[in-house]
C-alpha cells in the first residue's frame, strides 16, 4: 500500500504556489457551485412556496416567501386536492406507485436474472442476445409508443392497466448494468463452491449472487422506477379513463384546463410538490446503494 | 485478494480437478435450463413488447388506407414506400426534425460541460459540503419533465413569475425564444444527473495517479485537465449518448409547455408530430414518422459512439 505514504509529503508542494490563490481559486468554485444552487434549487423553493397559497394569493404576495397563514392554507390546500373529483389525484398518486413500484420491482428481477445468466454462463447465442440487448439501449422508447398502441388495440387491450404496465417491465439498460456488475462482484469460484454443496443454479443466485449484487440492483430499480413514474407517451397515447392516469398524466390534464377552470391552478401546484416527493425521499433514503452504483454503466 | 483472481476464471469453465464426466453432462444439462430460466422472462417480454412493435410499425407503415368508391369501407392494402415518401415530403415534420438537431447541438454540449465542470469541483479538494452540493444539484432529477414544463411555465409567464420584473421585458414563451427555454428546463433536470454519473467515475480513478502528478508539480487545473478529464471520457461518451437519445425523444416538455405558450405547434418536435398524425387518425403515416425516427436515433447514437471511441484511441 504505497497511498499511504505519499499523502505526508503531497501538501508540502503546493504551498510554494501560495495560499492566495489557493483562497482565490476556493472562493471562485464555491461561489461557481453557490449561484448554481440557487438556479436548481429556487423552482423547487417556489414550488414549496406557492403551494401554501390560495389563489387570490399566487400574484398578490411576495412569490418567494410565506403568507403569515401558509400553513392553514397549505392543509386547506392539500385536503382540497386530495377531495377534489372524489380523491382522483390519489388515485393517481396510487396508480403511478403501482405502475413504476411493481414495474420497477419485478422488471429489475428480470433484468438482473438475464444479465447475470450474460455474464455467468457460456451458452449458445450470449453474444447474439447481449448485441440485441445493447441495440434495445439505443431504440427510443418513444418511438415504440405508438406501435404498442397499435399491437395493444388489436388484443383490446388499450385503456387498461395492461398496456402502461407491461412495457415498463423491460428494460435492456437494467440488464446492461447487471451484466457489468454481476462480473465484477460475483466470483466464479464462489458459484463453484454452491454446486459443489448441492446448491441448484437458480436457488444460488436467489440466495448468494443477488446480495452481492445488492447495490447494483438498486441503482437499476431507482432508475427504471423514474424512468416509468415520468413516462409520458405512453400513458398518453395508450389511456383514456382518467382514473387509469398515472399523476403526471393527471396533472397534465388538469394544467391543460386551466384557462376554463381557474381553481385547478392551486391544485395542479400543490399536487406537483405532493408527486415530486416520493422520488425525493426514494432518492435519499437510498442514497449509499445509487451513489456507488451509478459509476458502473460507464466502465466499459 | 483472493477474490481478484477468482474473477479471472472465465465464467462457466470446469475446474481443473473435475473428472467426473457423468457428474459433468448431469452440470451441463441443469446449467443449461438454468440459464433458460434465467433468459426467458427478459426475453420474453423483449420480443413481445421492444421487437414485435418495430416489426409491426414496419409493416403498418408499408400499408396505405383504400376505399372502394367514395363511401367504400376503409381497408388497408400494401402500399410500398408510398407512406416514407409522404413522410419525405412532410415540411413540417422536417422542420421540426431540425429544430430537436438544433437544439441537440447547442444544449448538449452546455449541459454536458456543465455536468464534467461541476462533476471536477466536486473532486477536487476545493469544495466544502460537497454531500450538500451533490444532493442539491441532482434533487431536479426526481422532477419528471411534466411537471418542471408546469413549474418553469408558471416562473416564465409574464404575470404569475416571482421574476416578473424579468419576464414581463423578455417573453420567454414567444417563437424566438420558447426553444431555449425548453432548454433550460431540460438542462435543469438532467444537469445533476450527468454530473453524479461523471463524478462516480472520477471517485474510481486511484488516487496514486494524482498525487505522483502533484509531486511533480502540476496544479488542480492541470490534473483536472490532464489526467481526470481523459480518464472519464468513456463516462461523458456514455452521458452524451443517453443526451441524444433524449434530445430526439423530446415530448412531455413542449407539449406542456403548449399551455402556457401558442408558439409551439402540434408538430413542433418529432414526437409531437408522431402523437398529432396518430391522433387524426393516421397510423401508417405516423408509423412510418415512428421508424424513421427510430432509425435516425440509432444511427446518429451508433455513429456518435463510433467517432468518439476512434478519437479516443487514436
């Protein structure tokens, strides 16, 4: 372990540039990474402002700060969303966590299985299904929107559950990334070890090889839960029944109406805050796993 | 690091000791159903849900609508290229072909260079409460694009704006400006998450490498320039790839955005396009808008990867 030496004698070297424009150079990167908190954070600021507002209140108060009764309005506010056409946006809200939360579950357990099996066995035709897989990267999502839609009215099957939810459950970016971290964090010999004892394949990866894959799998279940939660053409294209919507398909509608029906205005504003939440407290609360797993789709 | 060279072993292979050879054949046949259980359920969904739609948009696009008479029953017959050569006489569709290329050029590359700059001072030993930074710059990500359409529509529109002092001189919604400021809605959302997928592969460098470069005497920018930025390439590749792809799929933005401002068509971008012709209805047409799309996607994603990894090993 060299490292350990070096660092002792490392800042001795740069002092000789002097310390002033090192504090030069440390005020301007944080004054760079300050003003550019401000650019990403205000919208949400304003978001989070506005929405303890009535309507009346949107234009006339100062936008970036709170009326002396936000807070009663803010509840006033959220139990008026959530009455509004009998609880609609909750069943939105509900939608949408069943749409990316079962779809990103069961579509991150196929994804791993089949880049695992890419990157674990020799078969026939690995390297055909991996190319085919890494094509599948490249194709825009979007543009298979419409053909679904085509193929799900010759079943019946658009303006159903069926036609948001199937789709979403493939994702050949997940089996990309499973592939990369299945081979750099589940030794073959270890495999070896679980035949050995009389361990069947399919029970060792369930059991051994998914927990060292741990971070990996929730770096691709994080990210295919956004990528559904914030697909748009597809449940554009594919529902009618509003009560089917997943929430931004919801709150689209509802923005869209604004010039007819004022009142929708407070309730689009506040209803976005409420559907931007679950994503900032999934991102957060699992922050070790993404953070060091993000890194893995560029390895190669 | 035992487990290094356990890695090496090419997966699959027999360890040398096994010779056994009904023990073998009985590994092989469960390895094999083994990977079909494994294989299935992806490939499955693959074929039924990412290859069956671009076969069948091929082949509806191939199809023209006929009616016998004037008041004959439609019926679709095949009609060659006749759909590709409408969507090649198509202006409109062009038109908006060239303002998603226009928009790529010019907001990729700042997004992408915002991204690697601030991924740089996130590493280098410049910052303080880097943890907050981090969080702050990547919360935009967690805001799907339809509703940072609805949140930066409302902070643009000339009444409701906290900024009105602003927006009621410039109108960010008219025709010459509204492509910019979908721009900046997308580089707000995306920036941050650009930026964590470089940073993560700057934390993967060894550090050894800086402080060999610092004894020498190279400065921050130095090894920033010298050493990081080449080592994350692969990583900036991948980022820009990805920004292409979104570039050219852009739909939920402008269509929101149409709200708050009428100078954004019904075709104003590819998939706007594709979503109107569909809703006419006219499939074959918008199925044709649908591969060629696609196809241009491929293409451009295929060749941008190929140019960059040549310039890379050159």
């Amino acid at each position: 372990m060299t490292t350990a030496a070096v660092p002792q004698s490392a800042p001795e070297k740069p002092r000789s540039r002097g310390p002033r424009q090192s504090i030069m150079s440390r005020s301007a990167a944080m004054l760079i990474m300050g003003v550019f908190t401000l650019y990403f954070l205000t919208p949400i600021w304003w978001l989070l402002v506005t929405s303890t507002k009535s309507g009346g209140d949107i234009t006339g108060t100062s936008a970036l700060w709170f009326t002396p009764d936000s807070v009663a309005t803010f509840f006033t506010n959220i139990t008026g969303l959530f009455a509004y056409e009998n609880g609609l946006f909750v069943k939105w809200l509900l939608n949408s966590a069943l749409y990316a939360g079962v779809g990103a579950f069961l579509g991150t357990i196929i994804a791993a299985m089949c880049g695992y099996a890419l990157s674990k066995y020799e078969f026939k035709g690995r390297e055909a299904i991996f190319n085919v897989v890494l094509s599948g990267v490249l194709v825009p999502a979007t543009a298979l929107a419409l053909p679904l839609f085509l193929i799900f009215s010759e079943v019946n099957l658009t303006n159903t559950y069926w036609a948001v939810f199937l789709p979403s459950l493939v994702s050949p970016f997940g089996v990309y990334l499973a592939r990369i971290y299945a081979a750099a964090s589940v030794p073959g010999e270890l495999l070896e070890a679980a035949r050995l004892d009389g361990s069947g394949e399919v029970r060792t990866f369930f059991t051994v090889s998914s927990r060292l894959m741990a971070p990996a799998l929730v770096t691709i279940f994080l990210f295919q839960f956004v990528t559904i939660w914030n697909n748009f053409f597809l449940p554009l294209i594919m529902l009618r029944d509003q009560a089917l919507f997943p929430v931004t398909l919801g709150l689209y509608a509802w923005n869209s109406q604004i010039s007819q029906i004022p009142e929708l205005r407070t309730f689009v504003i506040i209803g976005a805050l409420v559907s931007i939440l679950p994503l900032i407290i999934a991102f957060l609360g699992l922050q070790r796993f993404w953070s060091s797993g993000l890194g893995a789709g560029s390895v190669k | 690091m035992a487990t290094l060279d356990q890695a090496q072993n090419p997966p699959g292979t027999n360890p040398p000791g096994n010779k056994n050879s009904r023990l073998v054949s009985n590994k092989r046949r469960s390895t094999r159903k083994a990977v079909a259980v494994f294989v299935a359920p992806f490939a499955v969904l693959f074929i039924l849900f990412y290859a069956a739609p671009i076969i069948f948009a091929i082949i509806q696009s191939l199809l023209v609508v006929e009616r016998e008479g004037t008041f004959g029953a439609p019926q679709q017959v095949f009609g060659g290229l006749s759909q590709y050569a409408l969507v090649f006489q198509d202006q409109a569709f062009w038109a908006s072909v060239g303002r998603v290329l226009l928009f790529g050029v010019v907001q990729v590359p700042i997004m992408l260079g915002m991204a690697l700059l601030f991924a740089l001072l996130l590493d280098s030993p410049l910052l303080k409460g880097k943890k907050f930074f981090r969080l702050a710059f990547f919360a935009p990500y967690a805001v799907p694009g339809v509703i940072a359409a609805i949140m930066w529509g409302f902070l643009y529109s000339p009444s409701l704006s906290p900024f009105s002092a602003v927006t009621s001189e410039i109108n960010f919604l008219d025709g010459s400006l509204v492509l910019w400021s979908i721009a900046n809605i997308v580089t707000w959302v995306y920036v941050g998450y650009n930026m964590l997928i470089i940073y993560a592969s700057l934390l993967a460098i060894p550090t050894e490498i800086y402080e060999a470069a610092r004894l020498d005497g190279a400065s921050n920018a130095q090894i920033a320039w010298r050493i990081k930025i080449p080592l994350v390439t692969p990583a900036i590749i991948l980022t820009g790839v990805f920004s292409i792809i979104g570039t050219l799929q852009l739909l939920a933005e402008p269509q929101t955005l149409r709200s708050f401002s009428s100078a954004i068509s019904s075709t104003y971008t590819p998939n706007l396009a594709v979503y109107t012709t569909a809703s006419i209805p006219n499939y074959n047409l918008a199925a044709a808008f649908s591969v060629v799309l696609a196809i241009a996607t491929f293409i451009l994603s295929f060749v941008f990867l190929k140019a960059t990894q040549r310039k890379v090993s050159q």
